[in-house]
C-alpha cells in the first residue's frame, strides 16, 4: 500500500536529519524557541464562517509532479491576503517537501503554519517547532492509540495546535479518545489514494459540535463547497486546487462568498 511505503521511506529518512542535529539538542532547541501566539492556529480556524487551510506542495503520489502557475512567494503573498492559515508539506520522497520550505513561508508570513507530514517519533516535533511552525498533523491511520495519545500531549506541551486526520468511523472513534479540539476528515483514502467528498458528509455526525471540524482533499470546485458547506464544515484544507491556480487569493475569497451564500 502506498500508506505503508510513505511511512517505511520516513523512518529512513529521520536519521539523516537526526545526523544534522542530534534529539537532545532538538529539544533543546524547541525548548528555548518562543511560541509565536499560543493557539493561533487553532484560533483562526475556531472564528465564524468558513476557514480555509493553503496548501504548498510541490508533488503528491497522486498528482506526480505540481507544475505551480506562480512561483513560493507570489503564492504566500496571495495567501496573507484570503487564507486563515498555510500547510507545509515537509515530507521529501513522496511530496518533494522539504523544512527549509516552511522556513521560508515563516519568514513571509504571520499565519499560522501546519507542519504537514508523517508525524512518527518525538525529534518531529521538537523539529517542526524549531523551523517554525504553529501546528502539526497527526494521521490516525499509520499510529496506535498511545502514540496518539503521547504525541498529541507532546505537541501541546510544546503549544504546538494538532490537526488529527480519520478516515472512517474507527478512526474517529479512536482520535476521540485523546480529546482533540481540532479533528479532520481526509476525503483521500492514503491506502489507494480515492477521493470521495461522501467521508465527511458520513463522518460529520460523529465529531462534537464543539471541535472545528476540516474537511482535507478533494475540494475542487463551487458544487464541491455548496456539499461541504451542507455538511456542517468549519474549514477546508486545500491543496490542489490552489496548486494549480494562478489567482489562489482570488479563489480562496470566491468559495468563502459561495459557502456564507
């Protein structure tokens, strides 16, 4: 399964990184770092009407290769204007990210940052806090229940916000279970990479009304919206869509028009 060949890739790269620079001195690192707004990411998605996570990534085992219309800092620039917060992918073999990415959006931005990867040890942690970062990503589907749990409470230790991504309702069923203020569906099944917008019009019921609840992928177009926007959706993460715009900013303030309509 392409899930299971992600995360093999990611436990092989973590000592190359852990060769730079040890996990003692990580945490260290991430100890003395200054939390930029505690919660900021999570405040920015929590507000009234929709809120809308902005992708950057350069490929995805789905779409090859991402030919972007405008280059990093057009984009960011675009986004400071329309988006709530910016997604980083950081994850190097499968979605060609890379840390210094995201340092380089942190220079250019004051949104909030998810550091958007496959989160599987602590050094990711303290490293994501390190580079810059106001959130993380953990994927239920590739984590058992105590490191769920472990890493959620890890990040927050750290006041770093988490976005916890399910799939189905046994993922949901078991994200609950740490309590997340912040909980997604990912419309993309990582095991065969399908998109179907039907996980979150099926999973909504599931997730309290009081968590800010993020519809992840697949998010293309204006009838794509009208059906997420039904769903009862605080805020979608797109990808994509963006990617492949000229004019992001433009987009991002048509479909908050459209899901307030």
């Amino acid at each position: 399964m392409i899930l299971e060949e992600i995360v093999a890739d990611k436990k092989r790269r973590l000592p190359e990184h852990m060769a730079r620079i040890s996990e003692s001195q990580m945490r260290r690192m991430a100890e003395e770092t200054k939390t930029r707004e505690a919660n900021c990411f999570y405040n920015h998605l929590k507000k009234p009407g929709l809120s809308i996570i902005g992708e950057f990534k350069k490929a995805s085992p789905s779409l090859g290769t991402i030919t972007s219309k405008i280059d990093l800092m057009e984009r960011i620039a675009e986004y400071n204007a329309s988006v709530d917060a910016i997604s980083c992918l950081t994850e190097e073999d499968h979605f060609h990210g890379n840390v210094e990415y995201l340092k380089e959006i942190r220079a250019k931005s004051q949104l909030p940052i998810l550091r958007k990867d496959f989160m599987i040890c602590e050094y990711q942690f303290y490293e994501a806090k390190v580079i810059g970062a106001d959130a993380v990503l953990l994927i239920t589907a590739i984590l058992d229940d105590a490191q769920m749990h472990d890493f959620y409470q890890l990040a927050r230790e750290l006041e770093l916000d988490v976005l916890v991504e399910t799939h189905d309702e046994a993922e949901v069923e078991r994200a609950m279970k740490i309590n997340p203020r912040i909980i997604g569906v990912n419309n993309r099944n990582l095991k065969d990479f399908t998109i179907s917008l039907e996980h979150t019009r099926r999973l909504r019921p599931y997730v309290p009304e009081d968590k800010v609840f993020v519809a992840e992928s697949g998010i293309t177009g204006d009838e794509d919206v009208r059906f997420l926007r039904d769903c009862g959706v605080d805020a979608f993460l797109i990808g994509r869509a963006f990617m492949e715009s000229e004019n992001p900013k433009a987009l991002a303030q048509k479909w908050k028009e459209l899901y307030q309509a």
